[in-house]
C-alpha cells in the first residue's frame, strides 16, 4: 500500500479505489478524504507486523539462529493476582438459590482444562472483568522524533521501530523518483535484509536475521538514487561475542562490590584457570547429574540413573557441551 | 558434601491505587494477596522462627507491594474487606444450616477469616513490613529487593538511564524502609541481558537470579550446570533457576497444585449466589467478582465439582511436601558425587501469590517444606548470601539475553499485543532525561513536577501490563493504565517545558500515584555509575 505520504497526494478517487481493495466491506461508508486516509492508515497499522520483505541485497551469510522450541518450559509463572482475575458479572453461572442448598455444578463456569494450572485460562463465558473506568486518553502517533530503534526480541528477530515526521522524509525524498521506505540491516558494511516499510507503520518485526547485526537504518529509496534518513546502533543481542577462559574468582562475601577494583589490582583476588583435563572431568561428572537437560532429572521417579557418570539417557555430550539455545559465533 | 536447597518466593503486585473511588475491582488483587499468601505466609514463619528451625528463605518484595503496604488508604480498605469477608461468611453459616457439609466448610471460612483479622488488626496493626523485617532479624528470611516498578530491563536497555534509574531507586525504597541494603536484588521476570551486571553492581545488590537458559547459554559453558552460582564480570553472582524444581510445582500434567483434593480457584460464591443475597459483596453496579468463599475442589476434568474437604486436602499438601522433599534428596544425592568437593546448589524460585492465592494450600506445603526440609539429611535450606559465603570461588562467565517467559527470550512482553508500549517507553525515557539534565535547579513547583513525571513513567515502565495485554486477561486495564501514566507523563514534561505547570492536575497525580516519596528525577540525569568487569 501507498506510504502516508502518497495517500495525502492522492485524489479522492484513487483513495476510494485503494480503499475498495484494502478495506473491504464498508469503505463506502468513508465519505471524505480525510475518513478514507485515517481508514487506510488504521489498516496499515494493523497489519504492521507483517512486513513484507524487499528484494534481499544481501542474504544473510550465517545461518538463521534456531529458535527455541516452545515447549516444555513452562508458560512463565503462576498466573498471579495481575494477570488472570474473574470478576464482573457477565452472565452465566446462575444463582444458588435455596437456602442451604449446596451451588448446583450444572452450569459452572467452563474451565477448559483442570487444575490450578490451567485454570489461568479464565473461562470464557465469566471472564472478562469490567472496571467503571472512562476511556483511557488517547496517545500521540508519534513524536517525530526522527529515530530508529532496534532491540533484539529473541534470537534472529529484530524488533524495530521508528519516528520521523514527514518534513524529515520529504526532505530525505527530494530529487527521488517512485520512491519507496526502506529498512536496511546491516552487519558490519555489509547489507543482510533490506524490507520496504511505510512511515505510519511505526514499527515492525524482521526475522531470520544474524544474532550480531549491527545497525539499522531507514532509507528513501527512489529509482534514481537512494537515500539515508536515519541509522540505529543495535545494541549487542545475546551474549558477549569476546571469546572467555574458564576461570574460577575467589571473592569474599565481606568486600563490597565497589571495592573490588582496587582489591582485583592488588592482586588480592584470587583467579585460576583450573586445567583441560579437570574441565573435562567435571563436566562428564556433571552432565550426567544434572537436571537441566531433563525436567525429571536423572534422579526423577522413572530414574533412568542416580549417580555419576553421563550415561545413555543424557543429551549431553561426555565433555558436557552444554546445550545452547542458539548458535555461537565462529569465534568461540 | 551437604547440599544446598534455596527457596526464593518473589512477592510482586503492581501498583494498583484509585483514591477517587471507594471501591476499585483491581484493588482486589492486593486485598486477596494479604489474605491469602502474605498473611499466611507472615504466621507460618513466625511459628518456624518460634520453633528455632534452621531454615533460610529468600524473599523479594517488590517495591511496588512495599509501597501499596505502607499505604494507609489501602490497608485501611483492606481491612473493611476483610470485616465485609467475616459478614459475609456469618451469613452463609446461618444461610447453610440445613446442610450439613456445606455449613462445616462455612464455619472453615467463618473461623479463617476471623483468624485473618485478629492477625491484620490486632496482632500486626495493619502493618506488614514490620514483621517481614523482624523475621530477617530472626535469621529465617533474606530480603531483596527488585526494580522500582517491575520494569522488563532487556526492553528498556534502549535508555540505559531508565535501566539505571528501576535499579537504583528499587534500592534506594528498600533502604528506605529496612533500613538496610538489600544484599541482591529480583530481576523482573528474570529478565537479564549481557552487560546489565554492570548496572547491578553500581547499584549494590550482590546476587540475582535468572532463568536456567542464562546460565546454560552463558560463557564461557557453567561448570556445574545450574548447580553453582556464575560470577559475571563485575563480580555479582548469577543464580540459576534449577528446571526439575519449577516442574513439580508447574506442570499442567503433574504439577502438584492440579491435584484433584486442592480447592478449585475459580467455583466462587460471589459467581454462584443469589445476586441479591451476594449484591453488598460484589462490586458496587452489583456486577459480580469473586469473593474468597469457594466452596469446590478440582474434582477432576469435569464440571461437576465435588465440595472441598479442608482436611483431605490438607493431609494431600503435606504428602506432596513430601515428595517435593524426597525428590530433592535424590537430586542432591545424585549432585554430590559429581560435584565433588564444593556444594552443590538447587534454586527454586517462584512468585509468593502461588502460595495461597492460586494454590489455596500451598501455604501448607511451604511450611511442611521448610519443617521437614530441616531435618533432612544431604541438604539445608539457605539463602544466597550462605552459599557465597561459605564457597566463595565460582566460575566467572558472562551471561546470556534471558527470562523466565515463554519462549525463554522477551517475547511475552514484546509482541503484537503490547508492542505499541515501547516507542512510547522509549521516548518518555528520552524527554526524562532531558529533563533532568535541562533542570538542574528547579523551583519548587517543578521541582514536584519534574518528581512526578518520573513516577509516572516508571509506573508506564511496569512488566505487568505488557504481560496482561498478551495474556489477554484484564487488557482494558492495563491499556488504561499504560496510556493513562504515558498520558500524564507527556502533559507534566509539557507543563515544565512550557508552562504554566498545572497545580491542581499535579496535585491530583501526586495523590493517586504517590508511590516513591524520597524519588529525586535527577537520578536521570546523573552519569551511568556503571561498574566496570574486573574478574
């Protein structure tokens, strides 16, 4: 769809046509330009997630980073006092009304599952909690701050967003023929996604990408020329890429954390490096203990061992590469 | 070697405070956490601490619930909850004569609630804190801290200064009211990314914990799996979550609060009475809500709920307890050999409203757990700072992006439902600190201004609405709440950008929102206090 810009531009006509295509039933009833810009916009917000990928410069050279699979970790925490909570009178459960007689069950509220746990899943027909509370206030579209922001959601996803008002994009624009928004994601000089956006969008997901991109920027790119508007650092994803030694610290409970500069240069801090052969030892030892890799552990009630060495049951490898959520850097 | 079991309970409600009406639906969710978790959980410590057992348990308060307790409004209105409760469940004594199974879980209630409110009033004197903060002193509870206002840190990393400022003024609240530092801190949701340690360590706490993929993810691999504790490079120890503790307590399958013996959460009289007989205990339209009475059990996968049996499920939480424990004693067992010469640690984190709230008898186990717990005979139950202590050398590595949520990552509070919050977090965090960089001596009107303004966007800031958003459970409040922080933000940066500042609409928000009496904004503007790696 056209960016906020061209909509503006656009007559009547053209606005209606767009509408016919992208709206559906009911864009008869936007009579003025301004209806039909503001429809067309709520429906280029709404679908802001899924942004289409432009044609890619540059594919990504590593590969996607794995994404976790989802289960069996559990769904976070109990639902607490603010999150799930009944409330409201919305209808179902009829009234017990005899005196002494026990609540009738025949129309209790449909849990779909059993138990505390899944209880979480308010039931559908009582659920929805309604507060006398007035309409929360309407918040600003956008600052025009002229910025692009890009976080790392998960590995391999980018979340990212931006604000620019439209002077900034026009001036950005000027001289450009067909122009298009473009996001571009670099790793280092080198292109690894480029994605068309539009300006009201506000913000999208971009995927499959490197875990050590490096910045983001917003482009105007025209059939001419291209141009930069803005850049975003992205800030380091997951973990450190510096590659680390094996090191044990010996630290005392008793000195502060603000001393321990000053105790680390005098040499008072005890760090060792212990050996190869003693990594290896422990971690065989430990991986065949442990319970990480196994809910149940190796100690559970279908006990597949108690006791020492990594056996059959355990995933994990005898010199314990412990299982990673996602790739290292090839520098590791 | 003895091992080392740590229970670490996360106390945490949002900060829920509506002074301009009597009667507020999610003001609920503090009166139901005192009564049902916070209180029990206050009388079965002291009765450990009486009995001199040598258990340690970790306990965070969140800011947030620190500030709600020390509020007078709300604890006078909890205390009007809980007489309505006792009215309530007199009438259903008299109400359930005929029957006598229903009257004798009546007369339970009866005898609960009366219980409740001779601990609220007259032993404690609407007083929480204090005896949290006796119980420290008693040697049984470790106390923590957590951010300000249960900010998500790894979304908020994009204004490093919003991170400094949920850190250090989460500190600084705990100081305030303990007196004391706390010795380690809650990350919200166990939410960490790389180089936050540094942040942490500026800010004093020595220790937090994080999910199990932090500190498998970390690097250099952990020795010892989750089962000792990582120095990042700034020193402050990463505890991980050890995963065979969070299943027996959450699966959906076996978890131990689906058994079919535990009271069910959601059969509850204030759904099922006479609407007349229930309309002064509901909500004031007369629309329903759940009062505390609940008169079923779990039963099993079916609609027909049989009622509940206090006793049966009292003797089902002890035997759970239990098993909980012999579990534990095989899993150390099978750690000892492997971690020859150093004790092995387990962690076992969880939020304090399980016990109690949404599993009514978990107060039950917790409390067997730590009796039977101290008696067994390969682990003790300690804190943190014990273990540091007693085995001061560990691994140094630095640590992994992680949470406890879904996925392991940021995606329950980053996604479609609530990922319209962020632009506007991030830019509220920007004008903040140029606020507080463009006033650096401020008349005392903006002064005020300036201070509200940032309590405003740290309530903005809370995890807690992100994550009711994407739940799905409660989103038009906590859209209303985001927009209506987000709201007052903007209007009071505008007032103190431009003038003239608003006198009567500060007054109205330092009333609702008055959390955080001692926040100076200039913590805002201060220079990042980050504390550089040294190990």
């Amino acid at each position: 769809m056209a960016n906020l810009l061209n909509l503006v531009k656009m007559t009547v006509s053209e606005l209606r046509e767009l509408a016919r295509k992208y709206l559906g039933r009911g864009h008869s009833r936007l009579k003025t330009k301004n209806e039909l810009i503001a429809a067309l916009k709520q429906k280029v917000s709404d679908s802001r997630a899924k942004a289409v990928p432009a044609k890619t410069k540059s594919p990504p050279k590593t590969k996607p980073m794995r994404k976790k699979e989802a289960a069996p970790r559990r769904s976070k925490r109990a639902p607490t006092a603010r999150a799930a909570r009944v409330s409201s009178g919305s209808p179902p459960v009829p009234d017990i009304g005899a005196l002494g007689a026990p609540p009738k069950a025949s129309t209790p509220p449909k849990v779909l599952n059993e138990g505390f746990f899944v209880g979480a899943q308010v039931p559908t027909a009582i659920a929805r909690p309604r507060s006398p509370i007035h309409l929360a206030p309407a918040l600003p579209e956008g600052y025009g701050s002229d910025e692009v922001v890009a976080i790392y959601r998960g590995p391999g996803t980018l979340f990212v967003f931006w604000d620019f008002g439209e002077e900034t994009i026009l001036a950005a624009a000027q001289g450009l023929v067909d122009w298009r928004l473009v996001l571009r994601v670099y790793r280092g000089a080198e292109i690894v996604r480029e994605v068309a956006v539009e300006l009201v969008q506000g913000r999208a997901y971009l995927e499959d990408l490197p875990n050590d991109s490096a910045r983001v920027e917003l482009h105007a790119v025209g059939t001419n020329a291209s141009r930069r508007i803005a850049g975003s650092n992205v800030p380091p994803s997951f973990q450190s890429d510096k590659p680390s030694l094996l090191r044990l610290a010996d630290l005392a409970w008793d000195t502060p954390l603000h001393a321990l500069p000053r105790t680390a240069k005098s040499g008072a801090v005890r760090v060792r490096e212990p050996t190869a052969e003693s990594v290896q030892a422990i971690r065989a030892r430990v991986a065949g203990a442990a319970g990480s890799s196994s809910p149940l552990g190796p100690w559970g009630e279908h006990g597949a061992q108690v006791g020492g060495v990594a056996g059959a049951a355990s995933p994990v490898a005898p010199w314990g590469a412990v299982r990673r959520r996602f790739a290292l850097p090839s520098s590791r | 070697m003895r091992g080392c079991l740590a229970l670490v309970l996360h106390a945490h409600l949002p900060f829920v405070r509506h002074p301009d009406q009597p009667d507020f639906l999610e003001e609920d969710w503090l009166y139901e956490a005192i009564l049902e978790t916070y209180l029990p959980l206050l009388g079965m410590l002291e009765r450990i601490a009486q009995d001199r057992l040598p258990v340690r348990l970790t306990l965070s308060i969140s800011p947030t619930l620190l500030a709600m307790l020390e509020d007078e409004l709300l604890m006078k209105r909890c205390g009007a909850r809980i007489d309505r409760l006792c009215e309530l469940a007199g009438k259903e004594v008299h109400r359930t004569v005929s029957d006598p199974q229903l009257n004798r879980l009546a007369h339970f209630y009866q005898h609960s609630f009366e219980h409740l409110r001779g601990e609220f009033e007259d032993h404690y004197r609407r007083d929480l804190i204090r005896p949290f903060a006796a119980l420290r002193r008693e040697g049984i509870l470790e106390l923590i801290t957590s951010c300000a206002t249960h900010g998500f840190l790894p979304l908020l990393r994009t204004v490093p200064s919003a991170v400094w400022a949920q850190l250090a003024i989460g500190v600084g609240h705990f100081e305030k009211v303990f007196g004391h530092s706390p010795s380690g801190i809650w990350l919200p949701e166990c939410g960490y990314y790389p180089g936050l340690d540094g942040l942490i360590a500026a800010a004093g706490p020595r220790f937090f914990f994080v999910e199990a993929d932090g500190i498998l993810d970390a690097s250099p691999a952990p020795l010892y799996d989750v089962h000792a504790p990582l120095y990042t490079p700034t020193g402050v120890a990463a505890f991980g979550r050890d995963p065979s503790c969070s299943q027996e307590v959450w699966s959906a399958i076996s978890g131990f609060p689906a058994d079919p013996l535990y009271r069910d959460f959601y059969r509850d009289l204030g759904w099922e009475a006479e609407s007349d007989y229930i309309r002064p205990y509901v909500q004031p339209t007369g629309e329903r809500k759940a009062v505390g009475i609940k008169y079923f059990r779990i039963t099993g996968a079916t609609d027909s709920k049989e009622l509940y049996q206090p006793e049966a499920a009292r003797e089902r939480a002890l035997s759970h307890a239990r098993e909980f424990l012999d579990s534990r004693e095989r899993q150390f067992s099978a750690l000892e050999p492997a971690i020859e010469g150093r004790r092995p640690l387990v962690v076992a984190p969880y939020d304090a409203e399980l016990f109690g709230h949404w599993w009514y008898e978990g107060p039950i186990f917790l409390e067997a757990v730590l009796r039977d717990g101290s008696r067994r005979s390969n682990f003790e139950l300690q804190a943190p700072p014990d273990f540091l202590r007693e085995n001061p050398e560990n691994q140094v590595a630095e640590l992994s992006l992680s949470s406890w949520g879904e996925g392991g990552y940021a995606g329950v509070w980053l996604n479609p439902a609530n990922d319209w919050i962020y632009p506007h977090l991030h830019r509220c965090a920007e004008l903040m600190v140029a606020l507080a960089t463009d006033f650096p001596r401020p008349d005392d009107l903006q002064r005020r201004a300036l201070n509200q303004a940032a309590r405003e966007l740290l309530l903005a800031q809370a995890s807690d609405w992100a994550f009711i958003l994407k739940t799905g459970s409660m989103p038009e409040y906590a859209e209303r709440r985001t927009r209506e922080h987000i709201d007052s933000f903007l209007k009071l940066e505008q007032q103190c950008r431009k003038g003239p500042i608003d006198a009567d609409f500060l007054f109205r928000t330092e009333h609702r929102d008055n959390l955080f009496p001692e926040l100076d904004y200039k913590i805002y503007a201060a220079q990042l206090p980050e504390a550089l790696p040294v190990l």
